[in-house]
C-alpha cells in the first residue's frame, strides 16, 4: 500500500508539470519534423500506431501528396532519390522500479533505454527503417530493427521487407506498448532452444486481398535471433523458418487472424547432434473504435527436444496476451489507460507465467509522457510497480 501511495503521489507531480507545457510540442521525431505534421497523425499515444500510423509505414515512410523536389537532393539523376536532411530521431526510456522479495527491492532504471532512429523513402514505393540502441538496461545491445521496404509491386498491394524485424510485429508489436511488462509468449525460450517470435533475420511478404480486405504474411528467417556471423554465417544451422498470418476484417470495429509458424533448430552438445522441432499457432483478434481497444493473442508453442539430448521428451508451452488500452478522447487524449494480461503455461513449470497489469499514462507534451505501473505475478505472488518517463525528440 505504502508503495503505491509513493507512486501516485509521483504520478501526480507528473501530471502537475504536464499543465504548464504545450499539448503540441516542437521537439518531434524526424518523421513529424519533416512533414510538419503532430505526432498524433500516427501514434495514439506514442509509439503506439493507429491506422494511419500502419498506413504511413506500409508505405515506406511516403506520404505522396506531401513531397516536395524541394525535400531532395537535386543532382541532375532522375533515379537519385536522396533526402536533402538525413532523418534522424530519439527515443529516451526511464524507469524506478520498486518489486517485492527481489534482491534489488527498487531500482533506478535511467536510462532504462537510449535508441538513435532513423526512416523514410529511398526511392518511389520503397522505404529504410533502423534503430541502434546506444544503451539498453545498461549495455550497447546494436542494431535491433534494419529492414527495407518494398511497397506495392507490380502495382498491386504486394509488399516485401528484407531484413531484421520481430517475428511477431504481425501481431502485437512488442516495440510499440504502452507498458514495462512485455508480451511473455512471444519472449519465451524453453530449454536451451534460441528461437523465439522476436527478433529475426529474414524476408517477410504481405498481400491484401482488395474485394474482401484479407490480409496475408509470409515469412521466411534464420530461426536463431539476431546472433552474431561465425565464420561468415549468421545462421547456426542449415535449416530455415517459415511462418505465416491470415487476418480478415469484419466490419469496422473487428479483425480476427490466425497464425503459424514452424521450423527446427540443430546444436552440436558434444555427445553428438540433436534437432529440435518448434511450431507455433493460434488465433488472435482485435477490436475496438479508438476510445476502447482490445487486442488478444493465444498460441500453442510445441517444442520436439528442447534440452537437445537422447530420449527427450516434447513440450507443449500455451501462452495468452490480452490487452485493453482506454483512450477517453481517441487520438486527442492526454490520459491512457491499459490492461494487461499475460499467461504461459508450459510442461516444464519452471517456464510458468502469469501476470495482470494496469497502467496509467499521461501525456506531458506528444512526445513526452509519464507512466505509472502496476504488476501483479500471481504465479510467484509478487507486486513490482514502477514510474517512468518515455520522450522521443
């Protein structure tokens, strides 16, 4: 109780100063600067994208109506598409944590996250897209997100990104939440198996069927994460990955997917080579107008010889994200509100999870916002709550 009387109080300081500070800043990403544009034209609150958001990075970062010769480099070469300003943004993530019976009981995690970002059009219909994170909890972690995009080949709604991304972006974007706690499911590694649904080497495709708005991805990575080349190799193995999604809007206010992903991975432990099979699937769903928003994930993760020895046995992992995000004025609120749910439930019980959060946000300006947290982890009956400040500029 005496914890969350700090944070609110904390909270409260927060939105005391948020009074005093325009609702539209001038210190916005490269982005907004570039088409003077607010940060609320694609994020609800960032960095969460709404519709447009989507819209606008589908297209490579191009927005048509709005280029100008002007914005480019002009070298007499009708095929050179350079950006006159290079487009560079930031994002700055702090955070105090206090948890129950952790050997750090409260935490100052500032920086908690300091990433250099950079975006937009390379040429007509094709888009970059990277970060680098100077520092994450405390370390240099390098390029996590380094993709380029190809919009609309052929003149159909036909995309193709090569690069690095996160194998579950077609879902729920672990980059792009409003809360401390992650998405369990799709960070879950069991066993000694590297692979998992975040970040990936590889080629991802999309299609939307025109007359009935269905949406397909394919995928195909390395299946071993963003792991270092070994003699000029980054795959660990000769195997590939494959996954895929179909989602299919029903009405406005609905769309319901499904997803699969399947692949194997093969490690030398010395007593000789062992494979191990790794499938996923699940149906998920989203719902919502924009002052309510639901979205709600369930997979299956099986996994054939996670411990890659002689007569392992397979485990069955099942995991749930469920998350409502409130937004009582839509895209023009200052306050968020989030509910946040997460379960895994594995074979081997060293890998259980369970969590409910709720979380507050408050808009100091558009691309500055404070945060207050609360986490309960029923599986080890333990709170963590937290403040934070999260500014892009």
């Amino acid at each position: 109780m005496k914890t969350l009387k700090i944070l609110s109080a904390a909270l409260a300081a927060l939105v005391g100063a948020g009074a005093l500070l325009p609702a539209d800043a001038q210190a916005i990403p490269s982005f907004a600067r570039r088409y003077k544009l607010s940060c609320t034209t694609c994020h609800a609150p960032f960095p969460r994208l709404k519709d447009f958001g989507n819209e606008f990075a589908a297209n490579g970062f191009y927005i048509p109506e709005e280029e100008r010769d002007r914005d480019y480099v002009s070298a007499g070469d009708d095929l050179m598409h350079l950006n006159r300003e290079f487009p560079l943004a930031v994002r700055f993530d702090a955070f105090a944590t206090i948890a129950e019976d952790a050997d750090v009981t409260t935490d100052l995690q500032i920086p908690f996250g300091l990433k250099l970002l950079s975006g937009g059009p390379l040429a007509r219909n094709v888009g970059y897209y990277f970060y680098f994170y100077m520092d994450e909890t405390g370390e240099v972690a390098g390029v996590e997100d380094a993709y380029i995009h190809f919009n609309d080949l052929g003149g159909v709604p036909f995309d193709v990104m090569v690069g690095q991304f996160q194998v579950c972006d077609p879902l729920m974007k672990r980059e792009l939440r409003l809360t401390y706690e992650d998405y369990q499911i799709y960070k879950a590694k069991i066993g000694d198996v590297v692979g998992n649904l975040t970040y990936d080497r590889g080629l991802l495709v999309t299609y939307e069927a025109a007359a009935t708005g269905t949406g397909l991805v394919g995928m195909l990575v390395n299946g071993n994460g963003r792991r270092a080349a070994t003699e000029g190799a980054f795959d660990s193995d000769k195997d590939k990955n494959f996954a895929g999604r179909v989602a299919q809007p029903l009405g406005g206010f609905l769309q319901v997917g499904y997803f699969y992903y399947a692949g194997q991975e093969r490690q030398d432990t010395g007593d000789g080579m062992f494979k191990n099979g790794l499938h996923y699937h699940g149906p998920d769903l989203v719902a919502g107008n924009g002052t309510l928003d639901l979205a709600l994930q369930y997979l299956r993760r099986r996994d054939s010889n996670p411990t890659f020895a002689d007569g392992a046995t397979a485990v069955q992992t099942d995991g749930i994200v469920a998350e409502l995000v409130l937004s009582p004025h839509q895209d023009r609120s200052r306050t968020y509100g989030t509910l946040l749910y997460n379960r895994v439930d594995s074979d081997l019980d060293e890998y259980d999870y369970e969590s409910y959060t709720a979380s507050l946000t408050y808009l100091l300006a558009r691309n500055l916002r404070g945060t207050l947290e609360y986490t309960w982890d029923a599986e080890r009956e333990l709170s963590r709550g937290g403040i934070g400040l999260v500014a892009a500029f």
